[in-house]
C-alpha cells in the first residue's frame, strides 16, 4: 500500500476510528472487485463503488480521490496476495528441477487469477492504467527477488550475473503470454499457461544449466524468502548487493 492510496488514517482520532476506517476501506476494495469482476473498469464510477459498498460517496473520498486510485489500491492488494502465494514452500511433492519448481509456481498463480476475474481485467486486460501497470511492475520486482532466493532454497546454485533481472524478464513474457490468452478467452487457459513457462524456461536456459543439484531445504531458507514490502518502497527495482 502506497502513501497515495493508504486509508487516511490521520483523519481519524481515535483507535476505534482508524479501525473503522480501515474496515471500510477494505469494504470499498471488496465492492471495487466484485464491480471489477463484472464490468470493464471504464463502465465504473466512484458512487458505483460508494453504492456496492453501502457507504457515502462524500466519505469515500477520504480514501480514493477517484476511481483509479481505487483500481491501484486493489491491485496492490492483489499483488500482496500474489506475492504471498509466490513464495510458499512447494511440499507433495517438493520439485526436484528448477524447471518443474516454475511450472508449479505458474500453474498456481494462473490459478489464483482465474480465481480472480477482477485480477485478471486489472493485470492482463487491454484497459490497464499507468498507475495500475507501475504497481503491476513494483509487484512483479518484488516476486523477482524472492524467486532468486527460492532457486537458492531449493537447488545448489552457481553464479548468475544480474539473476533477478533475467528473472523479472522471464516473468514479463510469461505475463504477455497471459495477456494473450486472456484477450482470446477471458482467462489462463492451461494449454497458454504451459506456453508462457515454456518460453520463460527457454529464456532462462540462456543463463542456467539444464541440470541444478538439488540440496535440503531448511527452514532458515524458508525464511529469507519474504521481503518486506518497505524494502521496496523507495526504489522498488533496487538490486540487492
């Protein structure tokens, strides 16, 4: 959550009135999905999302000056949750190939957006915003990181220059893909699905052995593989050193 599109919590006194206006401002994203769901996001106004939500219009300003920066607000919620999908454990069964350990990643992130239509409309849909697409790119950054730290969770790993970057490259194909299969058929078929990991995985052969021994994963692994989102917050593309 940004400054820009966080709850404005210094209009509320009390601890009671934070929390109250932090329930509503989630009640505002849950309307703004289910409007997302099942509209076009130029078909949405703000009283619409007032009007779902079952709160004033006048107070919804307090939280989005207009509807877009509902839309960023909701999609840095989704990116949360992508995020927090992206880096659980993979158990029963564990990959024993950096190339099943992607098809398993993509193949639930497919699944959660599917699950999404509104997830689907903000990230893939021909309509995004700038706003919506910077948030999409802080996300896919975030994602980038940990994924350098689930290869070395997972696998024995040698030296790869600018790793991160190859990674995030890797995941902005794979989104193209998506956004293909998603103008032809309103979701991630599974047959684009594999595409999309086919082309990252070929893509990354450039940079990877075909082969990674596997190594004993830890809990301590686990672990290192959240990053907070405030160390991405003053320069989200900042490469660890």
């Amino acid at each position: 959550m940004t400054e820009a599109t966080a709850p404005r919590t210094d209009l509320l006194p009390s601890r009671q009135m934070r929390r109250r206006g932090l329930e509503r401002y989630n009640t505002l994203l849950d309307a703004t999905e289910q409007l997302l769901a099942e509209n076009s996001d130029e078909d949405i106004s703000l009283a619409q999302i007032a009007e779902a939500a079952g709160i004033p219009l006048a107070s919804v300003y307090h939280f989005f000056p207009n509807r877009n920066a509902a839309f960023v607000a909701l999609a840095l919620r989704f990116n949360e949750e992508i995020y927090r999908l992206s880096i659980e454990p993979l158990a029963d069964p564990e990959p024993q190939s950096w190339q099943d350990m992607l098809h398993m990643k993509h193949a639930r992130a497919a699944a959660f957006q599917n699950s999404r239509p509104a997830a689907l409309r903000l990230f893939l849909g021909a309509g995004v915003s700038v706003a919506v697409r910077n948030a999409d790119l802080s996300g896919n950054a975030r994602i980038a990181r940990s994924r350098e730290r689930l290869f070395e969770a997972y696998f024995y790993m040698p030296h790869i220059p600018d790793f991160v970057d190859r990674l995030e490259i890797a995941g902005a194909s794979m989104d193209g893909i998506w956004a293909l299969s998603y103008g032809r058929h309103g979701f991630i078929t599974e047959d684009f699905r594999k595409e999309a990991t086919a082309g990252a995985i070929d893509y990354l052969r450039r940079f990877l052995p075909e082969f990674l021994p596997r190594k004993p994963l830890t809990q301590k692994a686990i672990d290192r593989l959240y990053i907070p989102l405030e160390q991405m917050a003053s320069n989200p593309f900042a490469r660890e050193t």
